[in-house]
C-alpha cells in the first residue's frame, strides 16, 4: 500500500515553507530599496527550491510502501538508501490518527503506531487516505484478535459511549486552567517585563497599583488561554466502544483519533480542580501502556470523560474497571499539624525576607504576617484532600487540592511496592506507600497514599502485596 498522493504537495510546502520562513528571519530580505536583479535571483530560487522539493517528495512516495498482515507490520522506504522494517503486531498497543485543519481540507491523515516500552513513537504514516487511516486502525485491531480481514466493507460496529454536549464543553474550557498558559504568562512577562513596566511609569500609577493591574490581567489572560486551549482541543469529543477498546475523536482545529485497549488499562484517574468540585463535575482519565514518552509527556493519559457529572464519572469508571466503592480513609491528624510545620517554615523565610527588605528600602513586612493564618489554612485542605482505600481487586489513592487525584490501580498492574519515610516524616512517625506500575513514564504520576502512620504503612503494604498475589492467580 501507498501514501496518499497529496502527500507529495504537503510535505514539499512544508519544507518550502520552512526555508522560506529562515529567509525571512535571517534579515536576508530586508532590501532597502527595489532592485530588478535580487528580485529575479530570489524569485529563480524560490522556483527551483519548489521544484527540487516536489521531485524529491515523490521520490520518497515512489519508493514508501507499507504492509499489513498477520505477522506485523512490513515498511520499505528510501530513495538513495534502501530501507526495510517489520514492527510485529502483538507489540502495537494503539492505532492514532491525527488531522489538522490543512490534512482536513487535503482528505489526509497521519497515522501514528505506539508500541509498549517505546521511546518514541514506533511508526508514522504521513500521510495516507483519511478512510484508509481508519481501515488501519481496524485491520490492526481485527488480526490482533485473530481475525481475517474482510475484502467487502463492513458497517461500522462502534458503540457511541459518551459525547460532550456544549454546556460541558464551556464548563470544561472555564474550569480548566493549563500549565502552559501559566508558564506562557511567565515568559512574556519575562519578555516584555520592562516595557510593560515603563508604559505603567508612564500613567503615574502607584507600584502596589500597578503591581495588582499586571497580576489581575495576567490572571485573566492565563484563565482564557486556558479556556481556548480547552475548547479547541476537546471540541466535539465523541467516545465509542469498539470491540475491547475504547476510541475517541476530538479537536476543533486539530483533529485527532485513537483507541484506548481495555486490556492494557493500567490505572484510572478522576480529577477534579476546586472549581470542578465546587459544581459537581470531574474528569474521567485512563492511563495505558503503549504510549511514547514524547506522547507521554505531551498529554499523559488519554481523557475518557473530559467533563461530566461526578456521578456519570464514576459510573463509567465501574465499567471500565469493575472496582468497589471508593471508600476513602483519612490520614492521621498529625499530619495536618506537619502541613502547617511545612508551610510555616516557608511563612517565616518570606517574612525574613521582608524585614530584611523593610531594613534596606523601607518595605513594609506588616502584612506578611497574614501567611501564618494562611498556612493553617492551607495545611487544613491538604489534608482534607488526601486519603487512600482498598478494594477487593484495587487500591485506591487521594491527594491534592488544586488539582486532586483519585486513583484506582488494579493490583495485578502493581510492580513494585515501596514504602518510604522522609527526615520529617520520621519525626511524626509517618510513611508513604508508593504503587510502581508498569508503563508508568517520567511524566505520569504513580499512585502514592501520602503520611500513613507507619505501622500502618507497613501492614498495608503486606496486605497490598498479598493481594497481588491472589489477583494474579485469579
């Protein structure tokens, strides 16, 4: 099988594109004045580099062709080398599909093969047929259960599991806030720090005023950066059941397709920000093996139900993972009390820091002294906001207060047990048990029940272990 043809056009623009967009930003065409001469010298190149580009792009389609049987995946590529791969079929965990408004508008796709235990990604086709991309991902999944592929067509068998209706759309885009709006709000005022802060020179407004104006505003850019992000990225999410896997579609502008193996399911997350909670609404997340630390570290587990009501959430998770009732148990009191031990030991070096700042420039410590009551505060909802369970067949997880965590862990998924106990935890007599599990990357969170009481700590891990054991001869 080929590439799509269109493919050809794609990949020379973009290398085009590319080359122009250096020509560009290199200063080369800052000519001050009409000359006739670079003119035709930069529009001959421009000529040949589109030409040169098209004749290698099809000497690249010419000479790519891809196989798919029962044993795996064949791949021979190369134009000056030849090359030839074989990805077999039972390592490939997911079939991605990914389009964004340009492939849309060329009927293309690009295919993405994820393999367990990759680096990277395993394979990608740029670019084939959109309905070929998805014929792909069926014939990939029909013979990894053994199944011959059909020559005639056949109907689509995919089960429509859950949509996001528009409400939960906005609700999902105003109650999310990305940590890359954030880093990005930081790196523009990194930027443009001194030019914002000399047009607010410029207005005589007061330093504390003009302090407060820059915090507001980046607030609420961060808050609707966040939001569009959210929205174009989960516009008309759409989950299916097809055969043992989940599939999902989403995107406005970028739209992209995969699967998520019910097999391979490693854990469930249900997270919920304050405002989430505040309405009632979680986010349902299903991490799997298969996936490439770059992926990994660009999305980390696939959003089964980006917004719904807690109660759908968790009703869908059942049917995920047949799991008993999260019953969460809290952790001792004394740890709240080391929270505010944390917390008040930052108070003070902020205050210091202060009194030295009044000492040397007049600056005013006073209401710094706010932080102690805060840290009280704050050590109170973090432990209101961590606990752990444990089910028959899972081992359940809380923690956090921005962002909170619950995860469900099968124990058959469970690699390594490690309980662990810091220099303040020892002080408060205090543990935590940390659940390792397969296919967790660098950028995914391991389940963790935070400052149990170490005997505690030391009984439940034998207790998890036992239960490993029996859910494995089960």
């Amino acid at each position: 099988m080929k590439l799509a043809k269109e493919s050809i056009l794609y990949k020379a623009l973009q290398n085009v594109l590319a080359l122009l967009a250096i020509f560009v930003f290199s200063g080369a065409s800052s000519i001050q004045s009409f000359n006739l001469v670079a003119a035709l010298i930069v529009g001959f190149l421009f000529i040949a580099t589109i030409s040169i580009s098209l004749a290698w792009q099809y000497l690249v389609w010419k000479n790519y062709s891809y196989f798919i049987e029962k044993e795996g995946v064949k791949i021979k590529h190369g134009v000056i080398r030849k090359n030839q791969r074989e990805i077999p079929l039972r390592r490939i965990q997911n079939v991605d599909i990914n389009r964004n408004i340009v492939h849309r508008m060329l009927g293309i796709a690009e295919v993405n093969l994820e393999t367990a235990g990759g680096g990277t990604t395993e394979a990608s086709f740029k670019f084939v047929d959109l309905e070929e991309a998805r014929n792909i991902q069926q014939k990939v999944r029909k013979l990894k259960k053994g199944e011959e592929q059909e020559e005639t067509e056949e109907e689509d068998s995919r089960e429509l599991l859950f949509e996001l209706d528009r409400n939960e759309l906005g609700l999902l885009s105003l109650t999310s806030i990305q940590g890359r709006a954030i880093a990005g709000l930081f790196a523009v005022l990194g930027i443009m720090g001194g030019f914002i802060g000399h047009q607010i020179e410029g207005l005589g407004l007061a330093t504390a005023l003009a302090g407060g104006l820059i915090l507001v505003t980046g607030a609420i850019v961060t808050w609707l950066g966040s939001a569009a992000t959210q929205f174009f990225k989960y516009f008309d999410f759409k989950l299916y059941q097809a055969d043992n896997s989940l599939e999902y579609e989403r995107g406005l502008f970028n739209r992209s397709e995969g699967s998520i193996p019910l097999e391979k399911v490693q854990k469930l997350t249900i997270e919920e920000n304050p405002l989430k909670r505040m309405i009632g609404y979680s986010t349902l997340k299903i991490e799997t093996a298969g996936y490439s630390a770059e992926q990994s570290m660009e999305q980390g587990p696939e959003s089964a139900i980006p917004m719904g009501r807690r109660e759908r959430v968790i009703e869908f998770a059942h049917k995920v993972e047949e799991f008993d009732d999260l019953n969460i148990s809290s952790i001792p009191d004394r740890a709240r009390r080391r929270y505010f031990g944390r917390y008040a030991i930052v108070s003070t070096a902020v205050l210091a820091l202060g009194m030295a700042a009044d000492y040397m420039a007049g600056f005013n410590y006073l209401p710094l002294l706010a932080l102690y009551p805060l840290s009280a505060i704050a050590a109170h909802y973090k432990w209101v906001n961590v606990g752990y369970g444990r089910g028959a067949e899972h081992f359940f997880t809380m923690s956090g207060f921005w962002n909170r965590q619950t995860m469900i862990v099968p124990y058959y998924r469970i690699q390594n047990l490690i309980e662990s106990q810091t220099l303040l935890q020892r002080r408060w007599n205090l543990s935590s048990l940390t659940l390792d599990i397969a296919g967790t990357s660098a950028f995914q969170k391991d389940a963790v029940a935070e400052d149990l009481d170490s005997d505690k700590a030391r009984r439940l891990r034998e207790e998890v272990f036992e239960n490993f054991k029996s859910s494995l001869y089960r």
